[in-house]
C-alpha cells in the first residue's frame, strides 16, 4: 500500500541535523539557523588570519558582530517569549522546552565574551595572547551554538510539529517574531538570512508576494559581497 502525505516536504540545508515531517512548514527556522552557523563559521575562520594592530578590520568584525548577535537575540527572545510557553500550553514535553531555555541563556556569556573581545582589539587594546584567546572564544560559541540548534531541530522542532498548527505557526510570526523588527531592520535580516544561501532555498521563504522573491536575491547577493569582503574570501 503507498502511503500518502499532504505534509510539505521540509527544506534540508548544509549542517541542519534534522526536518521533523509535520503539517508545518518550518523553512523559515532552518533558513536562520543556516545564517547563524554560516556566519559563526566565517568569524572563527578570519579570527586568527587578522593582525593584531589592524584596528580599523576590528572594528568593522566587530560591527558586523554586533549585527548577528542582535538577530541571534532576537530570535532567542521570539522563542522564549512565544514559542516555548505555546508549547508548553499544549502540553509539549517539559523537559525538552526547559533544556531549550537554558540552552538560550548558556549562550549569552559566549555572545558577551566574543564581543568583549573583538571591542579591546577594536579600541587597540589587543595582544597576540589576546587574539588567540578570541579565537578559542569564537570557535566555543560556534559549537555551543552549533550544539543547541541541532538540539532544537530535532527535538524542540519534533514538538511544534507534534503540537502546533500552520495558523498557529503563522501567528507567532506575525505575533512575536515579526515584532521584534521594524521595516529597515527587516530588510536588513532578509539580505543576512539570503546571503550565501542557495536560490532555490531562497523561494521557500515565507514572503507575503512573489516577486519580493527577487528583492531577497538583490539583498542576498549585496550582503554576500560585503561579507566576502569583510571576511577575507573575495578573489
């Protein structure tokens, strides 16, 4: 017997642990899971490669730092505010919401530690012993974060899909997450979240008209640019 589904297929993007199948369709978490390891990976790349007395690089790593650690904040905000206690409404397991949490709040000293960091280099108060130390620093974030999110896409993403709706998924969206931007910052996120991310991914974002589809192509392909530069990978 061939077994049918209206579910719709869940996008898989390099380094996601998992896609639980369910009636949501949860592109739009792993698309910004994928911008938050792709730019963790750049930053504890370029780290060790930038000299000690370039302050003005510092200070731009340190601005764009900056900026994904507000989207990452953000995000984790959204999730503790609404997604969490819906779950929980529902009669989600307790156990996985609270690791969750706690996970969220593990990572801010990570967050605070980086950006201590790349502030003394930044303002010349650097070292080589301090350069490393920020290295070490980058690459722990990267992999309590990295941890985290595969924790999260396999079991908290098992449990909205368990318990939640797609109106339920939309009105957090416009209800909590949303909220948390306005219009420049959300053109801001959609150029970081569409940078370097494949085109047909790009189509599986949630926009509210097709052809702001080519608007998040424009905006992705600038913030690729600028990213390539900052970091170091232009050819």
């Amino acid at each position: 017997m061939t077994v049918t589904s209206d579910h719709p297929v869940q996008i898989r993007l390099e380094g996601q642990a998992a896609a639980p199948d369910g009636p949501i369709d949860l592109a739009a978490m792993y698309l910004m899971h994928r911008a938050f390891r792709r730019d963790l990976d750049a930053f504890a790349a370029v780290v060790p490669t930038v000299a000690v007395g370039d302050r003005r690089r510092w200070r731009r790593l340190a601005r764009r730092f900056a900026r994904f650690a507000g989207y990452l904040h953000k995000h984790h905000l959204g999730e503790d505010a609404g997604l969490w206690p819906l779950l929980a409404e529902r009669g989600a397991d307790a156990g996985v919401l609270d690791a969750l949490e706690a996970e969220h709040a593990g990572i801010d000293p990570a967050l605070a530690a980086v950006t201590a960091g790349l502030g003394a280099l930044a303002a010349g108060r650097g070292s080589e012993a301090a350069r490393a130390e920020l290295a070490a620093q980058v690459v722990a974030l990267r992999d309590g974060l990295a941890a985290h999110l595969a924790h999260e896409e396999s079991d908290g993403m098992t449990l909205v899909q368990q318990h939640l709706t797609p109106e339920d998924w939309d009105r957090l969206d416009r209800e909590v997450f949303a909220e948390e931007y306005g219009p420049r910052d959300a053109v801001g996120a959609l150029g970081w979240v569409t940078s370097a991310i494949p085109d047909d991914a790009v189509a599986r974002l949630p926009l509210p008209h097709p052809a702001l589809l080519a608007v998040a192509r424009l905006l992705g392909r600038r913030a690729a640019r600028a990213d390539a530069r900052l970091f170091g990978t232009t050819r």
